[in-house]
C-alpha cells in the first residue's frame, strides 16, 4: 500500500523526498503523521545526518534509513525502505536478527569495531565489514519501540589490512625459507633477528645469535673495513656489499657476501640495519684454485698438462689443446706417448724417472707430434706433482712453442748468405770503380773527390733499394737522386712510374751520376742558360723501356778524343744491365744520351 504524506521531513536527499513523496510503501508503519513522537524524532536526527544510520522499528523491524546508508545495501535500495528487515536481509538474517532483539529485549547498546557480515548486496555473496554501534529508541512511557543504529562501513580497509598480514606472512615464510641467511641489528651491532639460514651460516642457534653483537662472530681481520662501511651507512643511508668472513660456532670460517641496507622509521630516521648473507665459501675455494692454476700458467711458456706415475694424461689446458691439436676430452685419460714421435719414445720413462726422484726437468728443446702428425718444436720442462702429504703422483709439464724462433733461425741463416752475397757484389762493385777512377787519374786529390762522389751515387742506391725491400726501386726517385745536388729548376723531368729490377738500379744511379758531373764540367749545367731534359717511357705490355738524357743552352759540344769511366760505364755495363743499348751523342747543341731496354715482365709499373 503506497500513500501520500505531508511534508513532516524537509530535505533535498532522495530519501527525504521519497519520505515526503510517500512513493513508499506504508503499510507497515502508516503515514509519518500518524507516527509517534519518538519515531519521528528519531527520523529527524537520522536523515539529515552525514553518518550511515539505518532504524529497525516495531515488533517487525521495519527498516528506514538515510541517504549515506542506502549505497551499503547495494540492489536492496529502495525496496527496502518501510519494510521488514528479514525480507531484504535474509541471507544474513540469522546473525543479525539476535542483535536487533538483543536491543529491543534489553536496551543495551551493542557495539563492535570492523564486525563481519555475510551479504549479497549486488547480486553475488560477499563477507563486509562494519564499525556498528545499535542503541535502543524509548517512547514517552521508557518502552523500547526499535534499534536505532549507527554503522561505518571498512570493508575496504580491512580488506587492505588483510592483503597486509597476508603479505607480511608471505614475506615471513620468503625470509623464513630464504637460501640467504637475512638478519635485523641494531646500529650498535647487535643482532636482533635472523632466519634459520643465517643460523646455519654461522653455526649459531637462534637463541644464542639473538642479543649477540656482529663483532662477536666476525673475523678480526674483517672488522676494520665493516666498521668503515657501517658507519658510513649510518651516517649517510648508502648501503653496501662486502665479502667477509665469520667465525663459525666451532671456531671454523666461512665466506659470504653481506648486503647491508638501513632500515627507517616512519620518520626517515635510520634505526636498524638488515643484512643479507649468501655463503660463498665454494665459490672462493675455486677462486682459490683458479689462483693456484694461473700460478702455474703464469709460469710456463704455453702449453700445461699433467700426467700420473702410469703416463696418462690427468689434466690439460688451452694451451696443450692449441699446441697439440688435441681437445680435453680426447686426450685426459691416454697415454702421453701419444704426443711422442717414435724415435723419442725413450723420453718419457727417463723424464718420469727424474720426476719420481723428486728432481726438476729443466727446460730443454726437444719435439712433440701433434693431432695431424705434424712435429712441432718445443721447450719443455717438468716438474712433480704432490699431494697434500707431500706424496709424488704424477708430474707437471710446461710447454713452449718455439716453432716460430726455429723459422727465425732458419731465416736468419737465409739473411745472413744473402748478406754476405750482397757484400761481395758490392765489394766488386766499389773494386771496379776503384780501379776505373784511380787507373786514369793524373791528380790524386782529383781521383780521391771522383771516387767519393761516385761511392756517394752507389749508397744512396742501395738507399732507395732498401725501401724497396732490396727487390725494386722506383726510377722517378732514382732520376731525383741523381739530380739532387744541382738546381731543380734547370731541369725537365717527365715520365710515368716505373720500378727497376735491383740489378740495374746501382748501374742506371752511377751512369747519372757521370752524366750529371759531366754536363756540370763541360755541359748545360756548366753555363747560367743550360737546361737539361730527363724522359722516359714504358709500355707495361710488352715491358719496352727507353730513357732519353738532353743538353740545351751550354757551350759548344765536341767529341772527346778518349772514352772515361762514364762512357764505358754507359755504353758497356749499363746496357749489359738492362739488357738493352745505350749510346752517348756529342751534338754540337749539347750532349744526348739514349737508353732502351726490355724490362722484366714481372716488374710492376
């Protein structure tokens, strides 16, 4: 039954205008003008109020409530508005029935903080939370007519708190099951919490690390560089890494890694410290022996193996796998007489011999056969192998690869007979001179000047040919040579690059040398107005090569009446050189000198 009612509720919140409205059914409680005092001043008190308050009147409970409340009841609003409880509260009916009547029936107030409840309020079943403080309505005779309850949904903050515990439980059994040992100290170093692996760390029950300080289970020898970090983190926050070592329960050592962190107070002040220690001890018993192998590395020439007292391989490094051929797994577990050639094979027993007397193989040269039957040329040297009680089993090899310095022998006996070859040629080269110089001379002081001059024209040929490798020489750089040590700008020189086979570069730098003092005696070069032309050709195909030497603007030119060292020089050996012909012409206008050759057809232009 619906009904309109007066205006006895003003207000602008929906559920003030439904209770004006009277869009509500009032079958249960009547008309609001129809209600008792103490009824509608409850009502006066509820629905301005910004507290979530819902009534329960008369023997049926009928339900009112407030603005705030209505979003706690979901789906039940606005049915639930003026009808009894236990329609629109059924499924949790049986908690909440015992607690309306406790009120009704005695007129005590009843109260609890973040009191659960089953409910289906939008649709699917959901356990909610609520701070609830019921208290009794009298009317005017003290008579208790209903519940006038005062509620603050926490749902959601207790949900918080919840995922709170569950996760500080799940951070429990992390620490509690971490394979690190965690610990909690004080600033002054004393222990006040650790995990079970932390207890097996240092060899410590639980009770007995609590309330210890960390100096006391901490090597002497650490402390220094902990304080240092510590009071650092202390001062500044910064946490830090450090591998330490404690003192175990049973006076024994172990390694870890410590990580160190502050811990702050809601404040940000620094209070505590946690520690997380890994056990490293494995890990530095290999550092160790990785130490004690790059000692032994560090030693040798290359290759390291060793063997036992029956001559098999025991160990074996890179260095033996690159020298020998052989990988790890081929050879551990052969006989080292695999690595012997046959007509060695009596080594090893006479090495193992030395070996067992405690005695060191010096290093010695000797020869080894590798995986492809290959010799190779080594240093070798041996030494025994002990237990830890000082047992001899099995021997240590060092192995150098000297296959290289071996070459380098072989090359420098190569070097040293093309050296002596090269001397000899030279030595007859400066014979000959000699004696072509000296035999026609009728000054000495003339000769001596003659004969340094053309020494001077063959070293520095032998110059050029060394930054040739002693193979070839570039003629430009020749040509230059030769004209050095006259003006540049009274001469022409044209022609492409042409490299001279080594044989005909000390001839060709000698016979430009005579040109060149000639025409500066006698030639264009003897006067202000004498020019010179060089120019050469060559055809890479076929290897032809000429060379042309022209004297202009010097003074008349007249045959000599003898042939010198020059001429002979030119039209003889340099033409015999070069396979070739030379000839010199004594224009009138100035002297010409014509080269043709075939070149190797090896030489490069």
């Amino acid at each position: 039954m619906q009904g309109k009612t007066s205006r006895l509720f003003k207000g602008t919140d929906e559920i003030s205008r439904l209770i004006e409205s009277g869009e509500w059914d009032v079958s249960f409680l009547g008309p609001p003008s129809t209600w008792p005092s103490c009824l509608r001043s409850a009502v006066d008190i509820m629905v301005p109020s910004m507290a979530q308050i819902v009534m329960f009147w008369g023997p049926d409970l009928i339900a009112l409530y407030n603005e705030p409340y209505a979003p706690t009841i979901g789906l039940r609003h606005p049915q639930a508005f003026g009808r009894p409880a236990r329609e629109n509260w059924s499924e949790l009916w049986d908690d909440l029935e015992p607690l309306l009547r406790r009120v009704m029936e005695t007129g005590e107030t009843v109260a609890a903080k973040d009191r659960p409840f089953y409910i289906e309020r939008h649709g699917y079943p959901e356990t909610v939370y609520f701070d609830i403080s019921y208290s009794a309505i009298h009317n005017e005779d003290g008579i208790v007519r209903g519940v006038f309850c005062i509620v603050n949904e926490t749902t959601d903050r207790v949900r918080a708190d919840l995922a709170l515990q569950e996760s500080e439980e799940r951070l429990r059994a992390v620490v509690s099951q971490s394979a690190a040992g965690i610990g909690q100290g004080s600033l002054e170093g004393e222990i006040l919490h650790v995990n079970s692996r932390f207890c097996e760390i240092v060899g410590y029950a639980e009770k007995d690390l609590l309330g210890m300080n960390i100096a006391d289970i901490t090597y002497i020898e650490d402390m220094p560089e902990q304080k240092r970090l510590f009071n650092r983190l202390a001062q500044t926050g910064e946490s830090f890494d450090m591998e330490k070592r404690y003192v175990r329960r049973d006076g024994s050592l172990v390694w870890v890694n410590n990580t160190v962190s502050a811990l702050r107070d809601e404040e940000g002040q620094i209070r505590q410290v946690a520690v997380v220690s890994v056990d490293i001890s494995e890990r530095k018993r290999g550092q160790e022996a990785e130490r004690r192998l790059a000692s032994i590395i560090a030693s040798s020439n290359d290759a390291i193996l060793g063997i036992d007292l029956a001559m098999t391989v025991t160990s074996w490094n890179g260095g033996a796998e690159r020298l020998y051929g052989y990988s790890a797994e081929e050879i551990i577990g052969q006989s080292v007489l695999m690595l012997v050639p046959e007509d060695r094979l009596d080594e090893e027993p006479a090495l193992l011999e030395q070996v067992k007397a405690g005695s060191l193989v010096e290093a010695y040269e000797t020869k080894r056969q590798r995986k492809d039957g290959h010799l190779v040329d080594i240093l070798l040297s041996v030494s025994p192998i002990h237990d830890t009680t000082g047992r001899i089993i099995g021997a240590s090899k060092i192995a150098h690869d000297i296959s290289a310095k071996k070459e380098a022998d072989r090359l420098q006996e190569v070097l040293i007979g093309e050296l002596h070859h090269r001397v000899k040629n030279v030595f007859a080269t400066v014979i000959a001179i000699a004696r072509q110089t000296l035999a026609r001379a009728s000054d000495a002081q003339t000769a001596v000047a003659a004969f340094e001059a053309r020494l001077s024209a063959l070293a520095h040929a032998h110059d050029l040919l060394a930054d040739g490798d002693w193979q070839v020489a570039n003629l430009a750089a020749v040509v230059e040579q030769a004209v050095a040590p006259y003006p540049p700008e009274r001469f022409d020189l044209s022609g492409p690059s042409v490299l001279l086979p080594q044989k005909a570069v000390a001839t060709l730098s000698l016979a430009l040398h005579e040109l060149g003092t000639n025409a500066a005696k006698y030639g264009a070069l003897s006067t202000p107005s004498g020019r010179l032309a060089i120019t050469w050709k060559h055809d890479p195909e076929t290897g032809s090569f000429s060379l042309r030497w022209k004297e202009t603007g010097g003074p008349p030119v007249t045959p000599p009446t003898s042939r010198g060292f020059g001429s002979r020089l030119i039209e003889r050996l340099l033409a015999a050189e070069l396979n070739g012909s030379s000839t010199i012409a004594y224009d009138p206008s100035g002297v010409q000198c014509e080269i043709e050759a075939m070149l190797p057809p090896h030489t490069k232009t």
